[in-house]
C-alpha cells in the first residue's frame, strides 16, 4: 500500500459534518484509527494527537482519529478531552476493512474482534507515504510528527 493511491472515502464526521478524503487534496492527513473512545489508551492516544496539534497544523496536516464507535460516543469523547480534530465514526466497517486494521485481539483471555491501534500518513496528492501498524501509544503522535515534518 505503501506509495499507493489511497482511495477516495467519505464518513460521518464529529460536528455534524462529513469527511471526504478527496476534499483534503493539498493537505498531509494523518488517519489515526484507535480500538474505543474513552477507554485508557486511546484517551492516551487522543490527548497525545491533541497536544500536538498546532505543530500537525503548522507541518501541513489534517489529524482524523477513526473507531467503529458512534459519532454521539464521539462527541462525547471530543468534548470530554477537548480535540480539536474531527472523529470518524466507521460502524459499518468500511474504512477499518480498506486498511485491514480489523484484527483478532485477546481481551481478558477470551478473542474478540476488535481494530488494531494503527496510524497512516497520506500525503496531499492522496499517496500513502507511511504506516504503523500494532502501535504503542508512548511517544507514537511524536514519531508520527517527525515523519510528517520532513514530508
């Protein structure tokens, strides 16, 4: 995928708005996807993005957080830790499937379905240029910073 065209997609957004990938042509997005809002580590996750928001912005970039949770557990979420970057509610899937983040995972020793912390960079002509997959939140929206700042 890495060096490929991404897609073109559109989703429900936070703020009663509506994403489209197209609409971003100019701009690095940074698409972040986190298994559930509220839960320790994408909390973690979400601040860490949130932090480092004015330097994404002045690199360029767009920052989209995506989970498979509502966009009123979104809202909640964003207001509660104060983003001020727009969450993607993908219920049915379809952009979780795009970029194969859906994995077994083992919660409390049982398996469950569930996405794979995972973080893509695609650049402003639409071209992914980077991916982690299996992401450890320490120091993650840092390292993806860094990349982005030498885009």
């Amino acid at each position: 995928m890495i060096d490929h065209t991404v897609a073109d997609f559109s989703l429900p957004a936070t703020g009663g708005r509506t994403f489209t990938l197209s609409a971003c042509q100019g701009s690095t997005v940074v698409l972040y996807f986190y298994p559930k809002d509220s839960t320790p580590g994408c909390t973690t996750e979400a601040q860490q993005f949130r932090d480092l928001h004015p330097q994404f912005v002045s690199a360029g970039a767009i920052v989209v957080g995506v989970s498979r949770d509502s966009l009123k557990s979104h809202e909640n979420f964003k207001v509660k830790q104060e983003l001020p970057f727009d969450l993607l509610a993908d219920s049915e899937e379809s952009l979780c499937a795009s970029f194969s983040v859906i994995k077994m995972k083992s919660m409390y020793g049982k398996q469950v379905r569930g996405i794979e912390r995972s973080t893509f960079v695609i650049d402003g002509k639409g071209v992914l240029r980077r991916e982690w997959r299996g992401v450890k939140v320490a120091d993650h929206a840092q390292e993806v910073l860094d990349f982005v700042a030498q885009l």
